[in-house]
C-alpha cells in the first residue's frame, strides 16, 4: 500500500469507514462484509462480486 502512496488512515478515510475494519481487511481475517464489499468495489471501479 505504501508503494501507492496509501496509509491504512488515508483507506479508511476513502472508504468512510474507521482503521479497524481495514487493519482487519489487510491482515485477511474476517470475510469481507457486504457493506465493505460496496465500499471497496466504488472506491476501485469494480463489482463486489469480486470480494466474495
């Protein structure tokens, strides 16, 4: 992420969501929720399909 120019804070803010969910996301435990998936997939032009 860094290599992007991307901080776990400048995520969240983007996604509109606090830190927790994305140190959760990259750390890969939890599922992605259906709520996380909508978020992400706008920020990254894509479907949620893609998350699971």
């Amino acid at each position: 992420m860094r290599s992007c120019g991307l901080s776990v804070a400048k995520l969240a803010t983007a996604l509109g969501v606090s830190r927790q969910p994305v140190n959760e996301l990259l750390l890969e435990r939890p599922v992605v929720s259906p709520e996380m998936a909508i978020r992400l997939a706008r920020l990254l032009l894509t479907t949620r399909q893609i998350f699971g």
